[in-house]
C-alpha cells in the first residue's frame, strides 16, 4: 500500500524530491526506486525529521516501533496519515508530541490501480485543512470518503476487506460454471467480466442495487430461482458474519496494541 501512496502522490503533482520512502526490503527498495525516481533509505529518523506529512504504512506490529523512532525527531505540525489497520488515532497521539495532527485511512487494493474506496477520519487535532491535503493525496487511488472514526472498523469489514469477498465469490462462482461444463479459464473471465460490467452499471447508473436486481429477475425466470435458492442457503447471514468477524478483529487489534 506504500507504494500505491507514492503513485498516488506522483500522480497527484508532487515532484520526486519531496518525497523520501523508508523500505527496509532491498528488492521493494530498488522497484520505487527504480520505479518513481524518489529516495528510498533505511533510516526512518533520517526521512520524517523535516517531513511536513508522515505517512505510517507499516504492518500493525510494527508502528510502535515505527512511532518510537519518529517521535524524537517528529516536527511540529507535521501531519500524520496512518493506512494501518485496526489502530485508533489516539494510539498514535499518545506516542507522538502533543498535539500531532492524524488523519487514519483506510484503502482497499483496488487503489492500486485507481479504483479503490478509502475512507478517512480525523484525530482530535487534525483540521479541515488537514482533512483536505488528506484527500488531494489520496484521491488518485480512486474514491475517497470522510467518517466519524467510529465507523472505522465497519469501513474496515466491507470496504477493507472486501475486495477479498469479491475475489472468493468469483471462486466459487467459477467452480460453479465448471460444475456446469465449462473450461476453468473461461468461467472465470466471465465471472470476473459480470462483476466488473455489473459494477460499473451500478456506479454509472445511479440506480440502487435493489432495482438493478429486480430488472434482471423476470417472474418465473433463471435468475429470480437462483436467487431464491441462494437466500435460502443462507447468503446474506453469511456475508453478515463475515463482515461482523472483520470489525471483530479490527477492534481487538486496537485492544492488543492500545
């Protein structure tokens, strides 16, 4: 996701020698190196100490340390944005200097290619200003949406995770259509195809999920009778418990670390 924030940078204007990447993989290293032109070192003090804005993308186990080394050379006013899953702003301002702005966001891996859905949510310090940097760095990745960070961890199970939903539905629609006959590879593509096409109707469209399902469910058709059968089966209290185990685990993880 770091290096999808550095595209997403470049993208949006900002010149290759205001952005300096601390990545401790060599080969990571070398690809934005190599890739974008800008900085890449090891030294994380040596990058944030004359930062205006601090991005923390690093796995959860690792921001504490991330934040033990950023905070004696944090500079004041230095905007803090975290794509780190699961831990609250406060988390980050107890182990900062008084009064550090953070913005928390949270993207999907369509970001990656200019289709993601991210949403943000302000600390106690960070501003409308603050906000505003947030989204003209992030709006590259696709749709970005501000929340009461209270609606983190919901965010995290449908939008976050999400994409996963996706990638297991077309699994299993796939092996569906090879029970049915067809070649693996074809299945797929026109599974992966629907769900894009269908999508992007609904985006485009501006009609609600709910009335492009009607449409395509004739009374007495194909597709009114494998809806019926798949709500019999259960689907929406299995999308529900999904969702619910992510926002579960979301939680906890601001528990274990907080």
């Amino acid at each position: 996701m770091g290096g999808t924030l550095v595209t997403a940078l470049r993208v949006a204007g900002w010149p290759t020698d205001r952005i300096a990447v601390v990545e401790r993989d060599v080969a990571r290293a070398s690809g934005l190196r190599e890739g974008h032109g800008i900085e890449v070192g090891s030294d994380i003090p040596a990058a944030v100490m004359d930062a205006d804005v601090i991005v923390i993308a690093v796995k959860v186990y690792d921001t504490s340390d991330a934040l033990a080394q950023i905070a004696p050379v944090y500079k004041p006013g230095a905007l803090v944005l975290t794509v780190v899953a699961g831990l609250t702003t406060a988390y980050y301002e107890e182990r900062l200097p008084q009064g550090a702005p953070v913005v928390r966001s949270m993207p999907n891996t369509p970001s990656i290619i200019g289709h993601g859905a991210t949403a943000i949510a302000s600390g106690a310090y960070a501003d409308e200003q603050h906000m505003a940097l947030t989204i003209d760095m992030l709006k590259a990745t696709g749709l970005v949406v501000t929340v009461d960070e209270s609606q983190m961890d919901a965010v995290t199970a449908i939008a976050g995770s999400g994409p996963a939903y996706f990638y297991a539905f077309v699994e299993a629609l796939t092996e569906a259509g090879v029970g049915q006959g067809l070649d693996r590879d074809l299945a797929t593509s026109l599974a992966a195809q629907t769900f894009l096409g269908a999508a992007r109707l609904l985006v485009d469209s501006g009609d609600t999920p709910d009335v492009l399902r009607k449409r395509v469910s004739s009374p007495g058709g194909t597709t009114i009778e494998a809806l019926k059968a798949l709500s019999d089966a259960g689907l929406d209290g299995v999308v529900a418990a999904g969702a619910d185990a992510a926002a579960r685990r979301s939680r906890r993880l601001a528990e274990e670390l907080g």
